[in-house]
C-alpha cells in the first residue's frame, strides 16, 4: 500500500523537491513555495545548503568509523542520497531510510540500489511513532552498534505538543554508545518577521512549522558530546568537506546543524 497522496493541501517533502528543481510535487506545492520565496527568496538556497550539510556530516561519520546510518524524514530521492555518500566511503556501510509521505514510497526504490557488500532499505513510518521506527530498523541494523541517527530539515515540522525532543530521546535511548545524531533546522532567530509569517501562511495551509531558537535546538543534543565546531550555521559546519551550494554567500542562512556523539 502507498497510501493517498493528497494532492489538495502542500507537504513539506514535495515543497523540498520544488525548491531542490525536482518534479515530484503538485501546483498546491509549488504555490505555497512561490509564496514563501516572498517572504525570503533565499529558501531553495537553505534547502541545497541542508542537502549539503547531510552531505558532509554523512562523509565525516563514514571517514569516522561509522557503518549504520538511519534517516528520518528522508524526502523525495535526490541524488546523491545518504547512502551512495556513505557507501562511497565505506562500501559495507548500511541505511535506513524512512519517511511518512506516500510519494517518498512510490520512489523508494531509488533508495534501494546500493552495495553488494551494505544495504539499504526503506521504511514508511512516522518519526511520531518512534517504537514504529525502531521497530523497523532493527531488521536491517544491530542496535548493538554505533548508528548515525540524521534528521535532517525534519524537526522544524514537528511541534512542541507532539513532543519533539522527546522523541528525539526515545529514538536515542535505544541506540547504544558511539551513536550520533544529525540535524538540522530552521529557524526564526535571524528573521523574525518574515518567519512569523511563513509560520501563519503555512498553518492556514495544514502545514506544521515549529521554528526553534539556538537554545531549544541545543536542546536536542542534552547529555551529547557535539562534535567540533559545535551548532552552527550548517553551511559553516566543515565546508571543507564539501563543494559550495549554487548561490549560497557566507550572510546567514536562517537555520542550525549540528552533530554529537552519544558518551
């Protein structure tokens, strides 16, 4: 079952795909897109630069001994995914991938080519069920060993009602010491007018934004060790392990990444 693509009110992973230049989302996407770059023309800027943040962190953690890797809130396949970086550095590394829209599932199995020697494999399920997440990864990865949890441009949609660094927590507590986790997220910090009204037009559309200040996103590391240089800007976490984003300068884009190591 792929479920029902509802083609009525916009999703944040086809808004992605539209920002990123794909062509998996619908007109109510693209217009709630077209309305957002009103506010701040920047925003298919941020979503490349948070493309290349999972980028670098993912080839960091691979040059860093990590082999398993569990990413929630994947989106739409866009090449390079998480795997073919991680894979390309360590060929016996396995992912898994997993998300809540039926459209990331009609184009899963774009996520699945990859080693002989890894694997990888795709999961619908609900970073709100994180039992559901669990769940399913366990049948590819050993949650005895080290795994890099990626929540890339994904918490920024979950509100505080439905408990996002708890969830966090729950994901964390079941993986063992040496994890990581990986994420990063928007912001009001740097605009607060035009994030208020991103906010407001995207609630009357269905759509949850949950911007978070610098100190409620450190929150999500609580008890972590953040690896150098700590939360930053995410095009200014190690850009020397990556390429430039197209268009991107160094002002500041309206986001934060950040990676840490579970003690």
């Amino acid at each position: 079952m792929t479920g029902q693509i509802d083609t009525t009110r916009p999703h944040p992973a086809r808004m992605y795909d539209w920002y990123l230049g794909g062509k998996d989302n619908y007109p109510v996407d693209e217009e709630m897109g077209r309305q957002m770059l009103t506010l701040d023309p920047r925003v298919p800027v941020m979503a490349r630069v948070n493309r290349a943040f999972m980028h670098r962190a993912t080839r960091w953690l691979a040059r860093n001994g990590v082999r398993q890797f569990l990413d929630v809130g994947t989106g739409i396949p866009t090449e390079p995914n998480l795997h073919q970086v991680a894979q390309g550095i360590a060929p016996d590394a396995r992912v898994v991938y997993c998300d809540n829209d039926p459209i990331v599932l009609a184009h899963a199995a774009a996520l699945l080519r990859g080693t002989d020697e890894g694997a990888t494999e795709y999961l619908q399920a609900d970073v709100r069920d994180p039992d559901a997440v669990l769940e399913g990864a366990r049948k590819v990865l050993d949650l005895t060993r080290p795994v890099a949890l990626s929540l890339i441009a994904l918490l920024h949609f979950v509100s505080d009602e439905d408990g996002a660094h708890d969830l966090v927590r729950r994901l964390l507590a079941e993986l063992p010491s040496g994890s990581y986790l990986v994420v990063t997220h928007a912001t009001s910090d740097f605009t607060p007018e035009e994030s208020k009204a991103a906010t407001e037009k995207l609630r009357a559309a269905g759509v949850t934004l949950a911007l978070r200040s610098r100190e409620e996103f450190t929150r999500f590391f609580d008890g972590l060790d953040l690896v150098e240089p700590g939360v930053e800007v995410p095009h200014r976490w190690h850009p020397e392990l990556g390429e430039p984003v197209p268009g991107q300068d160094d002002g500041v884009i309206p986001g934060y990444g950040a990676v840490a190591r579970k003690p």
